[in-house]
C-alpha cells in the first residue's frame, strides 16, 4: 500500500491520524460474557491444531509469514527474497540458495500477493506464488515444504505488483507492471509502456506479455479462462502524482486470454530481450479498457465468476462490472477510502475502507438492483486496513467463517516498542449478519495481503523428511576429496554427531562442505555453523545443503550444530584445522581420539598455557 497515498488524499488523511491519536485506545468492551466467548472463539489448547494456515505476505521483509486461524499464532516464516542467516537461507555466498537468488537481482525484496494454486475452483495444496514488487520477480513454494522452489525475474517488467493464477487452470500466473518505462530502455517518458506478463504457473519462465499505454495494479482473474483483468490508475501515464489524479475515471484493463495465445501462435508479436511482446494494436478485441473512477485500486472477481469488482480508493465507491460482458452494471457508495473486496460465498462484498478504517459489509445482488439497504454492516478496525481477506475467498468456494483485515497503523493495540509500533492484524468472524471482530496479533513488517489454506488441505501434503537427493552423502561413505586447493568434504549428521568430526586444509583453501542429514524423523533438523567463518545452515531431515567458504588462516576451527536436536547437541560439534602450508594433511575421516588433548584436572585451578 506504501504506492496508494496520494496528494488529493493528505489533507483527510492528516485529519483521520489526528482522530485515531487522541482517542488512540480501543476503549475496553462492556460486558465481559462477550469477551469471554470471544477468547473462546480463538482458543486453541496446547496440542490442538489451528482450522486454518493464514499465509500473510512479508512486504519489505522479503518473505511469507504463515500463521495459524484462528489461534493468531506465528507457525513460520518462509524466506523468499532476503537471506535469513538463522534458517541458513541465502545467507552464504558460497550456498545455492545465495546464488539462485543472487542470479535473479538483488538480495532484497518486496512481497505483496500470495496466491494459491487451485483446481476445478478449489485450493488444491500444491504451490503458493508471490511477487517482488522491488525488483520484478515471481517466487513458487512448494508447499510440500513450505520452501522456496523457484525464483525468477520477469524480463521487460518494473514494479511486478498484482499477481493472480489464470483460471481455472493455474496454466499462466500473470503479473502486472505497476511503474512505467520504455522497453527499449530510454529515459524518453512519450515512449512509457506498462505491462502484464503472463509466466509458466511450473517453471515460472515468461511465455509472453501485453504490452500497453498506463499502468497495471491489482490482479484477478475470471473464472472461466477468458479474461483476466488489472485495475490502471496511471490511465494518464503521468510521471507526477499530481498527473496521475488528473482524470475523473481511470480503467480496469480486461485481457482475453485464448486471443492473446492464438497473437502468439499466429506471430504477431515483438521480441523484446527474449520475449514475445504482444501489442493490443496489432490485435483486436486483445485489450479492453472500462472506464472506472478514479485510481481504482483492488481488482477481485466474485466467487462465481460473475462480477469483477474494482475497489475506487479516491472514489467513495466500488465499481461493479459484468465478468463476461466487461460492462459497469453499478457503482454503489460504500464509504471512503476503499481499498480491496473479499468475499463470504453468500452473496455479500467486504471492502476495506483505508480512511474510515472500516470493513464494510454488502450485498454485491442488492446494490446492483439499487436496494438501498445493501450495506449489511460495519466494523471498525485499528487503523487504516490495505487488504482484507475473508477464507478461502479466491476459490469458487469462501467458507464464511474468517477474516483477517491486514492493518497499517497499530497506534496503541500494543505495548509501545520505540517511536515504531508493532504491524498489525486483526481476526473478524463473519458466520453471522453481523461481523465481530474477535482477535488482534502483531507481525513484523509488513504484511499486505493474505490466504487462508485449510488444514485438511495439506493435511496429507506436507512431507515429513526430504526424498533424499541423488547426491546425498550416505552414512559410511563419508569422505574428503582433494584437488588443489580445492576440498570437498562429504559429511553427514545425526543424533548427535557429525561425520568426520575433523579435517584439515590448508590456509586459504577453498572448502565446500556436502552435508547430508540422515535422520529420518520429522524436526531433527541439524545445523552447521563454523566459528569466525559466517557460515551457518540448516539441515532438514533427509536434505543435503552445499556450502563453501574460503578456510582462512592458520588455526583450530569448531563447527557446530545451531538446532538444539538432543542431549548431546552441545556436543554435537566437530574441528576444521587449517594447518601450516608445509604440514602434510590427513583425509583420514576416522573419529580422533576420544580424549586427544590433555584432560582438565576438576580438582585444580584451571590454568591455560600459550607456549
Ligand atoms: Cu493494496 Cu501492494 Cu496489495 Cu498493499 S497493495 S495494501
Ligand atoms: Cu544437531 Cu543440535
Ligand atoms: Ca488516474
């Protein structure tokens, strides 16, 4: 949301954080039975599983945070776009995760949309993509592991913000071009083109993009194959906010698929820097731009496939569209400031309003006939909500139960942590007519958007080790091989030990450790860090990490294990000895001694010697 707030907006704005200021507590509810079911309604006991994971995207920490609904507890964080030295992701220039995302531009990133794979309308467990808006990338997990499997950069595109699956087949996810520029790489800004890139939903490679005048938002797709649609709200393709306001109405950009693939077939398209570029000038009907007021924002189809609804943002209104005839059929007010639309499967819209901090509730049927009591209800929310995601509202099929308003200002929720508060989230059951917002927890910055999974869903999905690869290293068939100074250490681990637990290199070589856990039980997780090296990674059960690193200087190296996995995980450690370059070095991976040094005398006064 940090691209939404514009000029025309800073005067309210002002006012509406003065407001929230003053009155800045929640004020304690009445009645203490409510609170009592309250805390009923998100109690899950010790041992008990959540209903549901929530996959809130990490902003400007790179990542995906998963949480479980409706306990608000955090599960896990899964890194993305940034290293995380702790879980041994991307932190060591010597790892392929280091170079995998390395390769695809900078070691930072921004997550905005986590998007679901689906089958014949349903969430089907496989993966979960999310955007870089920073530096145009698009990631996969697997969530089978709940790791990264892909990283790729999206070629001709700045600004990669909405991301959806084209449905129903999840074949392409597509992703828009939120920041203009000339594809040839002038600074000429009559020449600014924006696109929407539609890439592989596997391998993530981009098959092709549409290229047009403006810009493209938010993202969402029909139900049905035809079309997918963005909103634009640089239809004036301005380079100042000031030129970006300047029209009353702004667009929802509708492309039709299966004529943008039979362009290609047919070639009628550029290449540009390897892809093919399809112009909606040189194909009739490709694009279609329908009118809606003004710097629309959120851009959400229905769970039938009727309706694309686009959230107005300057405007107090949503704009209701036909999904098929791409006509406006109504434009209902539904207060200021409204951002993006989720839905119960009952026929009613949730709209985040960002200035009134408020989730409303409305009938989508009711509006459209002109019933004037389509607002079904409202909640407020603390303060200034971007997305709000009710389960599994992207599916054809919402199960009415949760929401989650995903807030920008947390104010005085929680105890105050420096002049920079806690992000914040807050848990809102909509089973009946009437929201009720039950919970609140904090994050780390900064989630925009969010998926509920349910359990049963990955219930038989999630592994419990690694299939080990073909280049795990076997237990007894550990070894050091040796080519210049090169040194390939082949080591496993298990409880609680590493094999070998010493060897010796030279200073400066260059050493690559090949380390495969072989338990093979869920959680026994195993690290490796070595002392003043900067290395650190973690091995799962049944998984092989690869790492190298320069040995350094002369000297007497531990490494140890950093998963607290047994008893004996202090012990759990082993020694590089970088030898002098004259002193001859043993591939022996044979267990030293047991008591190799001299034993400390318990009953004296320890003394250290440095002859
Ligand atoms: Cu509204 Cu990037 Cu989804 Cu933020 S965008 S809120
Ligand atoms: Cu292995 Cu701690
Ligand atoms: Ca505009």
């Amino acid at each position: 949301m940090n691209n939404i707030l514009t000029l025309t907006f800073a005067a309210v704005l002002a006012l509406t954080f003065t407001a929230c200021d003053s009155g800045s507590r929640p004020q304690p509810q009445k009645g203490g039975a409510r609170q009592v079911s309250d805390a009923e309604r998100v109690y899950v006991a010790p041992g008990k599983l959540d209903d549901y994971y929530a996959f809130l995207s990490g902003g400007q920490s790179g990542s995906v945070f998963v949480y479980g609904i409706p306990s608000c507890r955090f599960l896990k964080e899964i890194p993305i776009f940034e290293p995380r030295a702790g879980l041994g992701y991307a932190n060591n220039p010597g790892s392929e995760s280091y170079r995998r995302l390395h390769e695809t531009g900078p070691m930072w990133g921004d997550t905005h949309h986590p998007v679901l794979s689906q089958t014949e309308g349903r969430y089907d467990g496989r993966w979960l993509w999310i955007n870089d808006k920073a530096n145009g990338r698009v990631a996969r997990i697997d969530l089978r592991t709940f790791e990264t499997a892909v990283i790729k950069r999206v070629p001709n595109i700045q600004g990669a913000h909405g991301l959806a699956a084209c449905l129903p087949s999840c074949k392409y996810v597509f992703v828009n071009g939120e920041l203009e520029h000339d594809l040839a790489d002038s600074t000429d800004a009559t020449k600014y083109h924006s696109l929407i890139a539609f890439l592989d939903g596997e391998s993530l490679e981009t098959r092709f993009e549409v290229a047009f005048v403006g810009n493209a938002d938010i993202a969402s797709s029909g139900k049905d194959g035809r079309y997918v649609f963005s909103t634009m709200y640089n239809s004036e393709n301005a380079v100042t906010s000031e030129g970006m306001i300047e029209r009353d109405r702004d667009a929802v950009v509708a492309i039709d698929v299966p004529l943008a693939e039979k362009a290609l077939a047919d070639g009628k398209f550029t290449r540009v820097k390897g892809v093919p570029v399809i112009k909606p000038e040189d194909v009739p009907g490709l694009l279609t731009l329908i009118p809606v007021p003004k710097n629309p924002h959120g851009c959400n189809v229905t769970p039938d496939g009727k309706y694309v609804l686009a959230s107005g943002k300057l405007s107090p209104t949503v704009t209701i569209i036909d999904a098929h005839t791409l006509k406006v059929v109504a434009e209902p007010e539904v207060g200021l400031g409204p951002l993006h639309t989720t839905f119960d499967g009952r026929g009613n819209a949730y709209t985040s309003l960002f200035i009134d901090s408020q989730i409303v509730k409305w009938n989508i049927e009711k509006a459209i006939k002109g019933d004037p009591t389509y607002i079904v209800d409202r909640v407020d929310v603390h303060y200034n909500v971007g997305h709000t995601k009710a389960a599994g509202a992207d599916s054809s099929y919402p199960s009415g139960d949760w929401l989650i308003s995903l807030n920008k200002l947390s104010k005085g929720m929680y105890l105050p942590v420096g002049p920079a508060m806690p992000e914040s989230q807050e848990l809102i059951d909509i089973s009946g007519e009437k929201m009720h917002l039950v919970a609140a927890f904090a994050s780390l910055p900064e989630p925009h958007d969010a998926v509920f999974m349910p359990r049963q869903t990955l219930a038989d999905k999630v592994v419990q080790t690694y299939e080990p690869a073909p280049a795990a290293v076997k237990l007894g068939e550990e070894k050091i091989v040796r080519n210049g100074n090169k040194v390939d250490v082949y080591m496993t681990c298990i409880r609680s030990k590493f094999v070998p637990e010493q060897f010796e290199v030279h200073p400066n070589d260059e050493v690559t450790i090949h380390l495969t856990n072989v338990e093979t039980i869920r959680d026994m997780t195993h690290g490796f860090a070595l002392s003043d090296h900067g290395i650190n990674i973690a091995v799962d059960p049944g998984q092989t990490q690869v790492v190298s690193f320069n040995a350094g200087p002369r000297g007497t190296y531990w490494y140890y294990c950093t998963w607290f996995c047994s008893a004996l995980h202090l012990e759990m450690r082993g020694r590089m000895l970088v030898k002098a370059p004259n002193e001859p070095l043993s591939d022996s991976i044979a267990p030293p001694p047991p008591t190799q040094a001299k034993a400390q005398d318990t009953d004296k006064k320890a003394s250290v010697s440095y002859e």
